[in-house]
C-alpha cells in the first residue's frame, strides 16, 4: 500500500509540473470585466467537483470565462524581445532566446510549456462536459464549446511554433493514463488538430455579440486565426481563404476614429479600447478594465526611473520608409545630421510608433539640458540618475502607451490587441504573392488600405520594380511596421527562415548625434564602424538548431520518451 501510494503521488506531481492535472475548480477571476451587467461581470467560483457542476447554463459561462484566463496579456508584448525590433538592455531570459545563448535549463522554457498544457487540459475538461449542462439550446452549446475549441487551438499553435512536435493531449490525463508518459506527436499531425478545432470553432461561433458580452471569441476570429497559423506553415492557399473568410464578412474595418493625423497611435491606446465603442478593427483583444484587470505595460515603455523594458532597435527605425515610398538609404528625404532629422519625412507610422520630438511622454526627465520632468519629449536620456525614463539605444516607443497611465505601477488598463483586421489584409496579400497571384489591385484592396489609413504614400508595383525593390521585401516590410511592438516579429522571422537576422549585433543611434552634455554617459558605450551604438553582441543562431526551442529539461527528467529537437 505504501508503494502504491507512493506511485499515485508521484504521478500526481508529474501531471502538476506538466499541466495536465487540474479538476473543475478551474474558475478564477475572470480577467474581462464592465460597468455593464453580463459576460464581463461574472462572479468567480472557489471550487466545485463535476458532480455539482455542469448542470446550469450559468455554469457553462463560468466554466468558458475560466478558460479564457489563459489568452495572454502584456505578455503578448514581452515575446517581441525576443526578436530584433526591441530590446530590453539588462539580461532576461527573453533576450537570451533571442541572442541564441540559452538551454534547455533556461525556466521559461518550462513555464511555457507548463502553462500552455494546462491551459489545454482546461478546454479539454471543458469539452467533456459541457453536453451535461440542461435547458440551453444548441445555439449557446456550440458557442462556447466553440470559444473552447478556438483557445484550445490558440494554445496548441504556440506550442507547435515553439517546440516542433508535442505531445498531442485532446482529453483530460489522470493518475494512471499512460498518455501522460507517451511520445510527442508529429508537429504536421498537432497542426490539421488545430485545423480542425477552428473549423469546428467557426461553425458554432456567432460574428457579433452585443455590448454585455464585448470580448467574446467570434467566428471572425476563428479564421483569422487559421489564416495567421497556415501563413506560419506555409499553407498559402489555406491562409489566403481564411483571410478571404474574415474579409467577407464585411464585419471589420480599420480604425479611423475622429479622422485625426494619429488615428494608428490611437487605437493603442484608451481610445482604441473596445469598450470605448469605435474601435471595429481589433478581431480579438484581451480587453482590461481598471481596478479589475489591469498590467503594466505603459509604464515599461517609459518607465520613469529605470531603463525602458522595450527600447526600439536602428534595425526597426532604419525600416521604415521614406514618405517618398524608398528606403532611406535610398531616398533623399533621409538626413541624419541631428536626432530629430532621423524622424522627418518617414512613414507616418514611425512617429506613431517610435517616440518622436514633441510628443507628449510620462518617462519624466528627458535628456535635454535643464534635468527638470518634461511633459513633452525633446531628446533620449542617458543619465541613469533614476529622474527619468532612460534609453537603451536612443529610442523610445509611443504605441501602446497611455501616458497617464506611466506614473502608476500596474494601473494600465489598456486592451492587449491579438488579431487585428490590418493582419488579416497583410495575410491576404502575402499569401496572393506566394502563390504568384498578387495584383496591383489586390495590393490596393489590402496593403494600400494600411498606408492611406496614415497617408502614406501608396505601394505601387511598376514603381517598385523601376527603384530596384522586392515586392516579397516590401511586403515583408510592411507587415514589420504595421505590427511592430505586437508580439509577432519572432515568429515572422523564424517562418521566412531569416534566423541570421537574430545573430547580427542589436544596434541604436549614432554616437555622434548624441548631445555634447550627454557624451559623458554614453563614453563607455561600444560603436560599430560607422559610430552606431552596439548595444548587444556575440548573439548567435544555428539552423536548423535555433528554428526550435528546446524541450524543457525538467519535462525530459520526468518523460524521457519525449526526445530532445535536433541540435540540443
């Protein structure tokens, strides 16, 4: 008896550490909420066994909302430091990814793992029980096993962008299940259940909700998300009618509020919240409310007495173009004989994303001459005298910030956004030029769309060919300034297999530009060459090693049948 309790613990603990255990008292707080009555208000359950449970209507709401508790946060944010558009200058496990200097020891690899899993073993409980429920119809049962499907589907697709093969887990593991021991399934074979899931998903899901169930997962997410999952697989055919499905819905449309010159910058901020009613753009968002569910993400930005957390690379300002339609290292609109000429005459995004000269900012002191707190940004910082927001290469963001919302700790209540229509219009697109089908009108019924929407000179491809640009180039670029600072440069860098692009040095600003009181700060900062800032080196990556994460060890110490990725 003692060894057979043993046994039982031991694989009570196994499933823990994985994430494959769990029971239904699943139900956190959930983290959407409203000043209205319904989805977003919904009071939390403490416990409950699936002999009480299962039974109401209400139960199911509870049980989905629980669910929902997984779709990631400002996290989705933090995973762009792992590519080259930003860069959090102290050491973090997610600058090590990105630098290729990192194994399978690293922890959060394995809480990755961990909590992917067990966010799945909570849609898979969910799925096995929801048919229980009475008195409801057919219409609200396929909902929110729908809205189950998606997340579940939403959580299998990081892990196949991550780890390659995995363990394909579609029910709920108890002490005793072989399956909890068992071998990883093909990355091929995890990615047609994922298919399938937002198929089923899309069948039940409705595409609109009304104001007291704002947030919910809709049919348009369903194939949005398909359509960025076969982009990533290089499924062309499958992402360009995916993209096509949202597209025919003539639900979304992108955000243009009040017509103001800062309509993009705007919907990242409180304006662009879903429940401030004109934002019909954003597919899926993890929406927040104060004093209910709130991050951190504005002040990381521009926090006022430390090193901002997501400092914009030169890799990622040199990208932007020129408002002539050129690269600046083609165009002569560009200057850099001082800081603000890096600014002037680029895409209009660039000054809505990158923190430009004469925007208002909550980081406190800037680096100009008088070391007071400025309300308005004049020039980076650089002096780490804890009064104000420093650089870690010169630059600084402006999207996804509130700017009231930088002087307090974890009083962001900004909406997280996952899908936006302008992704679904890039997917389209890309997609077409794969296939070799791209038109000039298919350029002006998606990419073009984007550019107006800030007045941005048009992409035109005769003119593209006559400068000497690539239109998969141009395209790619497009979708790196679009949806910069938005969590998907790593995984878009990793699709293209442009792995060399994470070993190159992480540069910033040019030296000289640098303020003659500021030089003092800056001596002991390296330069390359041509005097750019060397703000991260000796990174590296190894293909076809770095395309995948590792297994974590701690999954390989308790199920060794798993295998490690090639290379590690």
């Amino acid at each position: 008896m003692k060894n057979q309790n043993q046994y039982i613990n031991s694989r009570r603990s196994f499933l823990k550490a994985t994430g494959l255990l769990g029971g239904v008292a699943l139900i956190p707080s959930f983290f959407l909420a409203s000043c209205k009555k319904g989805f977003l208000d919904r009071e939390p359950l403490d416990s409950a066994t699936d002999i009480s449970f299962w039974k109401t209507e209400e139960q199911l709401k509870l049980a989905v909302n629980a669910c929902y508790s997984n779709l990631r946060n400002n996290n989705t944010i933090s995973m762009e430091n792992m590519g080259d558009n930003t860069i959090y200058p102290p050491n973090s496990e997610y600058q090590a990814i990105s630098a290729g200097n990192y194994d399978f020891t690293s922890g959060t690899l394995n809480s990755e793992w961990v909590n992917l899993y067990a966010a799945i073993r909570r849609c898979n409980h969910f799925l096995e029980n929801y048919t229980k429920a009475t008195n409801i119809s057919a219409t609200a049962l396929a909902q929110y096993a729908g809205e189950v499907r998606f997340l579940r589907a939403f959580m299998y697709t990081y892990l196949i962008f991550l780890f390659g093969d995995v363990p394909l887990i579609s029910k709920t593991l108890d002490i005793g299940d072989e399956e909890v021991f068992g071998p990883r399934n093909k990355r091929a074979e995890v990615l047609e259940f994922v298919f399938a899931d937002l198929d089923a998903a899309a069948a039940g899901l409705p595409t609109t909700y009304t104001s007291a169930d704002l947030g919910r997962i809709t049919k348009g997410a369903a194939f949005a998300w398909k359509a960025r999952v076969a982009l990533f697989f290089e499924k062309w055919s499958i992402a360009e009618a995916a993209a096509k499905s949202v597209m025919d819905l003539n639900i979304y449309q992108l955000y243009t509020a009040g017509g103001t010159a800062k309509c993009y910058n705007d919907l990242f901020t409180y304006k662009g919240k879903l429940a401030a009613g004109a934002n019909k753009e954003t597919i899926l968002a993890r929406p927040n409310v104060a004093g209910v569910s709130v991050h951190n993400t504005s002040r990381e930005i521009q926090v006022p007495d430390q090193t901002s957390r997501y400092s914009p690379t030169k890799s990622l300002v040199d990208s932007y173009l020129c408002t002539d339609g050129l690269p600046i290292d083609k165009s002569p609109l560009y200057s850099e004989s001082a800081y603000a000429d890096i600014f002037k005459n680029r895409d209009p995004r660039m000054n809505q994303t990158i923190l430009t000269p004469g925007w208002a900012w909550g980081g406190q002191d800037d680096g100009d001459a008088d070391a007071t707190t400025n309300p308005i940004f004049n020039t980076p910082k650089w002096n780490a005298d804890k009064k104000g927001c420093i650089t870690g290469t010169g630059f600084y963001f402006s999207k996804y910030v509130e700017v009231a919302a930088v002087g307090t700790v974890s009083q962001d209540s900004n909406d997280i956004h996952h899908i936006r229509y302008a992704e679904v219009l890039l997917t389209f697109a890309e997609a077409r030029l794969e296939q070799g089908t791209l038109t000039q009108s298919d350029i002006d019924n998606t990419i073009n769309k984007l550019r107006d929407r800030v007045g941005m000179k048009r992409m035109v491809i005769t003119e593209l060919a006559a400068a000497g640009l690539d239109l998969r180039t141009e395209i790619r670029r497009e979708r790196r300034v679009e949806l910069a600072l938005e969590g998907q440069r790593y995984y878009d860098i990793l699709r293209w297999k442009q792995g060399d692009l994470l070993a190159q040095d992480v540069k910033g600003m040019k030296k000289s530009l640098v303020e003659s009181f500021n030089q003092q700060y800056v001596a002991t900062i390296a330069t390359d060459a041509n005097g750019y800032f060397v703000v991260n080196t000796g990174r590296k990556f190894v293909a076809p090693k770095n395309y995948l994460w590792p297994i974590p060890i701690t999954q390989l110490q308790r199920n060794p049948v798993l295998g490690q990725n090639p290379g590690w």
